[in-house]
C-alpha cells in the first residue's frame, strides 16, 4: 500500500510510524497488559502522540467507507485495459487489507477500549481478587473491568464492565467511591458489590454501611446497611430490592450463580456471562415463570439445561459453542 506522506498533515513521520505500530499492535488481539501500559505512557507522554493515533485510527476507518467505489469499475479493452485491470487489482488488494484491518478495529475496538483504560480486568469464566493501593481489596467476577483514579481528596473506582465487591479500607480523609452508569457509591466503612449490565446497576452491601447517589442527581440517595440492596437506572431513582443475608451479597465470589426470582430472559444472559461463546434468545421469554436457584459459575450449560427443562425450552447448539435458545411451539 502506498504510504501516504505524513509532513503535509502536520504531523511528524517518526510518530506516525509509532502509531501505526500501536494500531497494529492492537489489532493482533494479543497484546500484552505490560503493552497496553506502555501505549498509555506513549499517548499521555505528547500531545502529538494521541493526535497521529487518532488520525491513523480515521485513515483506517476511512478507507473502508471508500473502499466499495473500486468494486464496480469496468476494465475496458486492449492494452490500457489490462493495465486499468492490473492497477486495480492491486489497489483492490492494498484495499482489502485496510479494509481487514480498519473491520478488525471496529469490531475489537470497544474491547481494546476496555482494555486501555482498565486497571484490572477479568476474561471469561475468570475471577480475581486483587489488593488496592490504599490496602482496600477487590473480587473481579467474569468478564469485568475497573479503573482507579486516586488522589489527595478522593479513592474513585469506576466499574467499566461486569461486578466487583469491594473491602473497603476506611479514610475519612479521602472518601471510597464507586461510579457505574452515572451513579456513585460511597464507602462508610464497609465490604459491598457493585454490579452493572445494560438495563442498571445493582449495589449490595455485605457489612457497614454505603451511600448509593443515583444517576444524574435523580433522588436524594439511598443509605444501605449489610444485607440491603438497590439497583439504578440511567436517569432513574434509586430502587429499593429486597433485603437478603448478608453472606449472599456477591455469591459468585465462591463460584456460586445465584438467581433470584429473575425474568428468564435475563437469567439466561447472566447465565451466559459465564461462556465463551455467546447464548442468543428468540421469542417471549418473559412469559414463562421467573427463575430462582443457586448454579454453579463453572458450568453455565448445565444451569442453562436445567433452567430449558423446566421451563420447555428448546437449545440448540451451533459451531464454535453457539447457542440458540427460544420457547418450545405449543403443542
């Protein structure tokens, strides 16, 4: 592919080529955490450093907007033709690979997102359990994702993806907070899970106290002791849930999938959170009963078997672990 001369952007050629290697770097789906953490020192140690990333980044995304015009051009005749042919064969060949490339960013993109701005994260079907800088410790569930951002006034913890239960190590000085979704929840001495999907956020408290604020000032908060929980929406209140023991805040610490009267739909996407492979849902689940039970994380697919037989479901199973899921036709 021809290069395209950095200078009359502005921008200077050794940093492009820097950027370009990043992109490419990301791109591979296997670069390393001590990588991730050089490329945030690259872009955080010059201005120009972000500003070529994220103009190669566009070029990339550019050309695969463009790229559609070259399919359709006739070849013409004789000699002019066979070369109008092969220049577009080539150039169709330069394209195509931008073409992977700029489709592979795309489709990795939020997941290389996550993965330059977390501090800690977990993959499918993994757990963690890390201590914090302020002696604070963390439990990461499946596929879930913080970032820290510490300071002289503040600890704040913002959940980018999945659960977390946090043992808090009490400061007055400097306030525990944790930001999922718009909302904030303030340590007042105490161990609590945040835990978020696409539909809210739910706050448990396995001892002490917290101060839930809910999304966008909606409310005047909610203050929660041991055994308590809330679950928030963007630009909703705060909701009160039922009480429970305390012991089953956050039982997926020990492997354990508790469902609580649950809509089915739902309870088939938590179930999924433990695959590698995605579960995909056809119909109105809902419809059926809600679904209770304790299941254990390390085999999603026989919670998911026993969940379809009692509530007659049909699964099936396509290539690479895929699954289908929808409601037996009546009879």
């Amino acid at each position: 592919m021809t290069d395209i001369p950095s200078e009359r952007h502005g921008f200077d050629a050794y940093k492009v080529d820097q950027a370009r290697d990043w992109i490419a770097r990301l791109g591979s789906g296997d670069i390393t955490s001590a990588e991730l953490a050089a490329l945030r020192a690259w872009l955080a140690d010059d201005g120009e450093n972000a500003r070529a990333f994220e103009r190669e980044r566009a070029l990339w995304q550019d050309i695969a907007v463009i790229a559609p015009a070259f399919g359709e051009t006739s070849t013409g005749d004789g000699q002019k033709g066979k070369r109008a042919s092969w220049a577009r064969r080539h150039l169709q060949q330069a394209i195509g690979g931008a073409i992977a490339a700029s489709l592979l960013m795309m489709v990795a993109g939020p997941h290389l997102y996550l993965l330059m701005r977390s501090d800690y994260r977990t993959g499918t079907g993994e757990r963690q359990t890390a201590a914090l800088p302020d002696g604070s410790r963390v439990v990461l569930d499946t596929d879930s994702a913080i970032a820290l951002a510490y300071d002289g006034n503040e600890r704040r913890i913002e959940l980018l993806r999945g659960r977390a239960w946090f043992d808090v190590k009490h400061d007055a000085a400097r306030p525990f907070r944790v930001a999922a979704q718009g909302g904030v929840t303030q340590d007042i001495g105490t161990a609590f899970a945040v835990e978020r999907d696409d539909d809210g956020v739910d706050v448990g408290v396995s001892e002490g106290v917290v101060r839930v604020s809910a999304p966008e000032g909606r409310g005047e908060g909610v203050t929660l002791k041991a055994g308590a929980r809330v679950r928030y929406r963007s630009g909703g209140p705060a909701e009160q849930l039922a009480t429970t023991d305390s012991a089953s805040i956050a039982a997926w610490r020990s492997g354990a999938l508790l469902l609580r009267d649950m809509p089915l739909s739902r309870a088939i996407a938590e179930i999924g959170r433990y695959r590698s492979a995605p579960i995909f849902t056809f119909g109105d689940l809902d419809a059926a009963q809600p679904v209770s039970g304790v299941y254990r994380t390390d085999r999603p697919d026989d919670a998911l078997a026993t969940i379809a037989a009692m509530r007659e479901l049909r699964v099936r199973t396509l290539p690479s672990g895929i699954l289908i899921v929808q409601a037996k036709p009546a009879s």
